[in-house]
C-alpha cells in the first residue's frame, strides 16, 4: 500500500465509514426510540381507558344506587315497612337481572342490614362479612359528605375485586321526613368476575383482559397493567391485558425497508469510496511519473527544480545547498558495445547505488541520460560536501554482474553550492554542469567545485 493510499484511507475513508457506520446506528436507535416511545404512549392510553372503564362502571352503580333510594315506594318497602317480596320482586334479582348487580343490601344506621341478596339469592350474611377491604370506611365517608351523598369504591369479596356504592334511601315526594343524620343505605356492588371482564375486554378494545393477582403475573413480557387498590390500602390486585404495540409493529412493516436502504446506502458509500481511491491511486501514480523518472524511479529534473525553489516544499534548504552533478564515466561504451538493454539495466543499479550513498537528508535525481543530481541540503559544508562526492564516485565505480557479464562506470562530479535558498536555481545547475564539464575534459573520477570569485565570474576548483 502507497503512501497516499495510506493516507487517503486514514484521512478520507477512515471518517466516511465512521460517519456512515454512525447514521446507521443513529437511524436505527431514532426508530427504536420512535417505536419504544409509540408503544409507549398506546400503552399510557390504554391504561387510562382501562381506568376510564372502571370509573365508568362505578359511576353506573352510584347513579344506579341513587336511582332505586330516591324512590318513595322503596322507602317504605325497605325502611319503614320491610316488605321481603316487595324487595325480591324489585331490588335483588331484578338489578341483577337488568343491569349485572350482583350484590343488593340495605344498611341500616346501626350499621346492621335489613336486607341482604347475593347473586340473586337472600343471604343470611352481613355485607361486612362478604365485602372486605375498606366497607365502613366507605360508609363513614358517605355519612360525613351529606345527608344525601353517594360514594363508591373498590372492595374484595372473596379475594376478588368488587366494585361498590352507596346511597341513602329517602323520600321523594316527602323530602323532610326522617333524620337526615341516621338514614338507611342501600348498597349495590357488582363483582369483577370472568364474565365482567370479557363484557369490558370486547368493549373497550383490551385484548386478554383478566384478573392478575401479583405483580410479577400482571409484568409478563408483552403485558400491561393498571393495579385496583382496595379502600383502605391494604389488598390490590391488577387488571392485565395484551398490551397494544403499535412501534414494533410500525419496526415490523419498516424497518426491512429501511434496512435495505442503509445497506445500499453502505453499498454505495463503499462503491464510491473505492472508487475514490482508485483515482487518488491514479493522481498518485501521475503525479509520481510527472515528477519521477520512470527507469530508474528516483525523481527527475522537474522535481528538482521544484523542491529547489520553495522552501515550502523542502524546508531543509533554507540555509542554502549543495548542488552534485553527476555524469556516468564509460555508460555509452558499454550502451553501445551490450544494447539498450544493458545499459538500462547499468542505469538502474546505477541510480539505487546512488541513492544509497546520498548523506542524511539529501536526495537522489535522474537529470536525463546518464546525467544525476545528488542535493545535500543544509549551510554548505566543503569537506563535507567533497567527501560525499568523493562517496558517490566511489560506489558507482564498483563493478556491476549483470546477468553474467561483468562490467564497469565510473563517475565524474561537479559541485554549485547555494548559500540560501532564494538562490537562482537553474543558475545554480549551469555552475554544477560547469564544474561537471571542467572535470571531464581535466580528469575523470574527480570532484570538481564551481566558486565565485569576486574579481572575476567564476572559477573552478578541484
């Protein structure tokens, strides 16, 4: 993997799919929470009209209640003369009967009844023996609200909820008669049985109502829930059901569409993606035969001139340079005596030679032909600057098998040296091709110096 590539996958890729992989995530925690908060808010409902449903029944029984004790006839029938027929022909089986009363009794200020039916049949039971949970409690608060207030409840019967009311019996047509104070009640309660919560499941939409007598039963997974408590706090149990789930079902019809699009969006994320660093890759490849020689692989004279005059792009050179021009000795003898291709073959091992022995920080170029450049940035150094020519003539002077057949080059080196980087840069490369052209025609193999001279252009100096 290149370079660029590296990067490109660090600095664009890298970032795309994270963004990518994070829409994902928040696209699918958004519908999680729009489909928690949907279910939710159906389930609030339902519990509101499981409740509704509840304070609809009683609100039934106490109007119910009112009814039948603001009626002369049952006053005198169940208060000033009992009438047992009168009782069973109109209160017991027949609210039982017309409208589900399960439970018809009439209290009397002792708090002992005179009348008692349960499911339609006389009981010799006092109500405070069947109704548990808060039955003189409802009672008192009856009697402390006003002499004609109606209360109701919630109360157990044998471990099942019951719902109850309560009412005075006075007269209609004789208002006044009687203590206010000290009145009888007549007291209807209907239970909450199998057959009242399938009236109420099919009424009001609760599908699987029923009785859960703990906690645990009425949390099952899929469940909702109100708790009934009874008066006086002490006994409870919760009306359940299947709760309505309208997220996961919007989750089960939309989310495989939704799915599908950010899996094709992933898909088309990555398709665009490679084909991004395809072309990056391409730009790289470009880039690199627009400022490298495509032989040898070292860059070549546009790159030079390039790096040389910014120091933007090479900041190395800012106090100046060394500038070696290197010229191969016996390359077109052996081009000429061993073809083309051996001679490219000499270029290669030529050019990783040369960049081997390049010092710290400088840099190796193909300037064409069998002509190199060697930049050793920094304050010029001479010594320095001599012994890495002298390195250089010494390695690409080394014999070289290629493919069996050994031959032989030497090197020639002419030096510029730049003492800041604003130097003329294509100046500077006359004066090392100068000193380069000295050495060739005086003796090969050498190091040759170009130095200014202030009483005259120029000089050279081995």
């Amino acid at each position: 993997m290149s370079v660029t590539q590296h990067r490109f996958r660090r600095h664009v890729v890298l970032p795309i799919a994270l963004m990518v992989a994070g829409l994902i995530v928040g696209v699918m925690l958004f519908l999680l929470v729009l489909a928690h908060r949907q279910t939710d808010d159906a389930i609030a409902n339902q519990r509101s009209l499981a409740q509704g449903m509840l304070r609809i029944r009683l609100t039934e029984l106490e109007k119910l209640a009112q009814d039948y004790s603001y009626w002369d006839e049952a006053y005198d029938n169940l208060v000033v003369r009992p009438d047992a027929d009168w009782a069973a022909a109109n209160i017991g089986p027949g609210l039982r009967q017309s409208y589900g009363v399960d439970m018809s009794f009439v209290v009397a200020p002792d708090g002992h009844s005179t009348y008692r039916m349960v499911d339609g049949v006389p009981s010799d039971l006092e109500p405070s023996r069947i109704l548990k949970g808060g039955l003189e409690q409802l009672l008192a608060d009856r009697a402390q609200s006003g002499p004609d207030a109606v209360r109701s409840g919630l109360l157990v019967a044998d471990g099942a909820p019951v719902l109850v009311s309560v009412a005075p019996l006075r007269l209609f047509t004789r208002p006044d008669e009687g203590d206010p104070a000290f009145r009888h009640v007549l007291l209807l309660a209907d239970r909450v049985d199998d057959a009242q919560i399938a009236h109420f499941s099919e009424i009001y939409r609760l599908p699987g109502l029923r009785i859960a007598t703990t906690t645990e039963q009425a949390g099952q997974a899929g469940q909702a829930s109100i708790e009934m408590r009874t008066l006086d706090g002490k006994a409870s149990a919760h009306l359940a059901w299947i709760g309505d789930d309208p997220g996961g079902k919007m989750l089960r019809d939309i989310l495989p569409l939704v799915l599908a699009v950010l899996v094709a969006f992933a898909m088309f994320s990555i398709m665009v993606l490679r084909q991004a660093e395809r072309s990056a890759h391409k730009l790289e490849i470009s880039e690199r035969r627009a400022s490298h020689d495509g032989l040898t692989g070292l860059r070549n004279r546009s790159a030079l001139l390039d790096q040389l005059e910014s120091v933007k792009a090479w900041p190395a050179i800012r106090d100046g340079y060394a500038l070696l021009y290197v010229d191969l000795d016996g390359f077109k003898l052996i081009n000429d005596t061993h073809g083309h291709g051996m001679g490219d073959d000499v270029l290669r091992v030529a050019a990783r030679r040369l960049e081997a022995a390049v010092p710290p920080g400088g840099r190796a170029y193909r300037l064409g032909g069998d002509e190199f450049a060697v930049i050793v940035p920094g304050s010029p150094n001479l010594a320095e600057v001599r012994a890495a020519g002298l390195k250089v003539i010494e390695v690409l002077s080394a014999r070289m098998d290629l493919a069996g057949v050994e031959v032989q080059i030497g090197a020639t080196v002419g030096v510029a040296l730049a003492t800041s980087a604003g130097a003329d840069v294509l100046e500077t490369l006359r004066n090392a091709d100068q000193a380069l052209y000295v050495g060739k025609r005086s003796m090969k193999g050498t190091v040759r110096f170009h130095v200014e001279v202030a009483d005259r252009p120029s000089s050279l100096v081995s």
